[in-house]
C-alpha cells in the first residue's frame, strides 16, 4: 500500500493588507515531514509512507501568487515522483486564501486529483474554522476536521484522516461525501468547543461517526474573516450510505442554524478602555487581557498598539503586553544595547489603519540571533513591553521564559489573541476580551462583505432557510 503525505496549512484574513510569501511558511520536504510532531503517528504505518511537501504559516493575510503556485508546484511535482499511489493524505487548514484566486483549497485539491487519477483515494483533514466548498467536496474521498477550539487535537485528526483511508483502501471500500453549507459566518471566539452551544454539538460527532454507513462527521463553524463566496459554516459527512448521510448532515446543520443566537464569548467582553478599566479594578491577578482584534493566530496583523495606548492613558502598572511586531523598533533596541535608554514609536509598521505610540524606555531583555527572529523587551511607565521583528503569537509560556518574563506574577497580562491557548488559560484571574479594532474585527457584521453568500447570519439578521445536503460528484458516479 502506497500513500503520499502532503499538504498546505495557513489561515488568510482577506482584511489583512499585508501579503504571506515565501519567507512565511515552514516547508518541510520528504522525511523532514515525518519528524515534525504532528506526523510522527505515521512512524506506525506498515505500508509505505511517501512523504511530499508540507508547508505551514502562521495565520495573516493572502498569500501571494507566486509563492503558492511555486509551492503548489513543488508538491505536485514531488507527487508525480511517487506514482503510482494507493492513496494520498492531505493535511490541509481550508481557510487560505491566495491573491487573485478563490477557493485556494480547492485549487490544490483538485490540481492533486488530475496528478493522481480517478481511482486514487485521498483523504484530507481540515481545521474546523476552515471554509468548504463544492469543489473540495468533489475531488476528496475521505474528509475530517478538528473537534476543539482552541486546538487541542490536532495531530489526533489528522491521524483519524489517515487511518481512514487505510481503512478503505484494506476493506476496498471507496466512500463519498455529503455535505450542507449553513448560512452562518461567527467567529471562533464566539463557538469555543469549551462553551456552549458548542461544547454539546462538538460533543456529539464522535457518537454521529460512528453509526453504520458513516466514516466522519465534521462540523465546520468556518472562516468569517475571509470575504469569498465558500465563506460560510458547513456539515461534511465521509461514509458509504448516501441516505444515512444525508439524514446526518440534515439534522447536525438543522442544530446549527437553530443555535445560531445562541452563542457568546466564553469571557467578558467589552471595550479597550473597559477592559483596562476592568483590568485596573481587579482585585485578582493575573488579568490576561486578550487583544482580539490583532490576533496573528487568527490572521491580524500584530502591529496595533491600541491596548498599550490605554493602558498608559490610563496609567495601569504591572503590565506585561506580548506583543507588538516592529522590526524597526526592535533594531533600535538592538542598536541601543541592553540597558539603554530608548525612544521609541512603536506599532502601525505594517497597518495602514494602525497608528504608533511614542514611548520612552529601557531596554531590559534582548533576544534573537537573526534580524527576523529578534525580540526585545523595553520597561515603560509600568508596562514590560514585548516587540517582535516578525509577526508571532505569545500563547505558550515558553514564549515569555526565553525573555525570562513570569506571566504568572503579573498584575495584567495583555496579549493578542482571541480565546487563550491551552497554556495560558489556567492562569487567567479572570480573562478579559477587549472587542478592538483590527483585521480580525469580532464586530461582524461591520464587516466589509462583497464577495460572501447572501443572505447569511449574522450580516442579515430574519431569513429563513432548510439544510439541503449534497453529494460529492465522485459519491454521484458512484450511484
């Protein structure tokens, strides 16, 4: 048995002006891609593993032309090198987005399907704030996607997405997909898996999956910050009984719509100034103070400094603020050396619509070898300020102990994120989500929208709507 590994994983918010190319992603190439962690499972495999290209960024904005079709065609031709195959695993996120082509998933899906042929099986693994489309549907065999959010089980789903097309190949069954697009487009802060509604959809499909005729069943809340026609929520059902699918995707996508108003951030939400009012007026520590609206993880820009603007108007102390991504005020600091005294103006470096602030400091840690991984630390009015050259979340605690900073003994905590990563909630006395302005805005229905699927909840408030399942053109074939 012969099965390729592969793929393309980033998150591209079309609101995001600054373009991802090569210097972006992480590539890994043949066996590089069976050391990296999240494919270690393959190690198991008995057949043979014919590892291609993987290459992943950190959430932003479109990625360029021309280093998606430059990567696009190093995996196919790397694919081509493998034939024949049995079959083929994609490791996909479904929320890319490349300047100058819609449905960039469904591009690669498809380019890879005309490489490998009709009787080839592939399988693909999304994240579920991917965006889904008939095309992906058409050109895949086998389809899953994250459960948590945030992610705590992702290299669980892609194994599931492999082991299921090793099933099928064992078993010689070649199954289909189904699938409901849900006119509903909320962000990931507002359907944590953590809160409800939810915590019981989410807690359903593991039971949903495994009923006779049914291999998967995913539901995807999708990707609101892309404006593009595949932007929406969907249900995608990978099995062999087409009726029992159908029923499945129905009634999952019917819960769905039905929950729609339902959801809400799973931490108080408000202002940039409520919130570091709040902050301010908490008689428990550490506040972590989520800047949501400039959250790499979730494609923002990471250059606004809003909050650190508050914060010192409002002259709170005992801030750590992780980060601002400035690379030249990061050079001054380095310039300056470690100790000195520095004048700085710090964000707007890459945002048109994000404005700096001037600030007046010492440097107290610098990190970093090379200009793009540089970080520095500077001490103003209080706040222990983070700069980064390039963009980058501060979600693990190991980000903040290489800059020998303690998150734990804060007062406030302010970083850009959305909900907090797994290693950053446990701490939070209490969380706070400041609604701030940005690329990844959580005030949906302000938001530009040109290209996206009309009517849809929450831009157009009062309009019916009944699931409608579709089948996989290859699932249509097959009947």
């Amino acid at each position: 048995m012969r099965i390729a590994v592969g793929g393309i994983h980033t998150e591209c918010s079309t609101y995001n002006p600054v373009l991802a190319e090569t210097d972006q992603f992480n590539v890994y190439r043949g066996d590089e891609l069976l050391e990296q962690s999240n494919f270690q499972f393959l190690q198991a495999f008995t057949g043979e593993v014919l590892p291609t290209l993987h290459a992943r960024a950190i959430p932003g904005g479109p990625v360029a032309q021309a280093t998606y079709q430059a990567l696009k065609t190093e995996f196919l031709d790397r694919l081509r090198g493998a034939l024949p195959l049995d079959g083929v695993y994609l490791a996909l996120h479904g929320a890319m987005f490349v300047d100058g082509l819609q449905d960039a998933e469904g591009d690669w899906i498809a380019a890879t399907r005309s490489v490998v042929g009709e009787e080839c099986l592939i399988a693909a693994s999304y994240d579920l704030h991917g965006n889904v489309s008939q095309r992906v549907v058409d050109h895949l065999d086998l389809f899953t996607a994250y459960r948590t959010a945030p992610h705590i089980d992702v290299m669980e789903t892609q194994q599931r997405a492999f082991e299921l097309l090793v099933l099928s190949l064992e078993q010689s069954v070649r199954p289909g997909l189904v699938w409901v697009p849900v006119p509903v487009l909320l962000p990931g802060e507002r359907t944590s898996t953590e809160d409800q509604p939810a915590a019981d959809l989410y807690a359903d499909l593991a039971d949903l999956s495994a009923r006779p005729g049914v291999m998967d069943v995913s539901l995807l809340v999708g990707y609101v910050w892309a404006d593009e026609p595949r932007a929406t929520a969907s249900v995608v059902v990978t099995g062999t009984d087409r009726r029992e699918m159908e029923r499945l995707a129905s009634g999952l996508a019917q819960r769905y719509w039905d929950a729609k108003t339902d959801f809400s951030f799973g931490s108080l939400a408000g202002s940039i100034p409520e919130c570091v009012r709040w902050a301010a007026e908490s008689q428990t520590q550490p506040v972590i103070l989520a800047d949501s609206g400039d959250n790499p993880t979730g494609g923002g820009v990471g250059d606004r400094a809003d909050v650190l603007r508050e914060v010192l108007a409002q002259q709170l102390s005992g801030v750590i603020l992780a980060a601002i991504t400035d690379e030249a005020a990061v050079q001054r600091c380095f310039e300056a050396g470690l100790g000195a005294a520095v004048t700085l103006k710090v964000g707007g470096s890459l945002d048109p619509s994000s404005f700096p602030v001037d600030i007046q400091g010492t440097v107290t840690q610098l990190c970093g070898e090379g200009g793009s991984d540089r970080e520095a630390v500077v001490v103003t009015e209080g706040v222990e300020l983070v700069l980064a050259a390039r963009r980058r979340p501060y979600h693990h605690l190991s980000d903040f102990q290489r800059l020998h900073l303690r998150p734990e003994e804060a007062r406030v905590l302010v970083v850009k994120s959305g909900y907090l990563s797994p290693e950053l909630a446990p701490l939070a006395n209490p969380s706070l989500m400041a609604l701030s302005s940005g690329v990844v805005d959580q005030d949906i229905p302000r938001l530009i929208r040109t290209q996206t699927m009309r009517p849809m909840f929450p831009f157009d408030a009062q309009f019916d709507w009944t699931p409608t399942p579709t089948a996989s053109a290859r699932m249509e074939r097959e009947a």
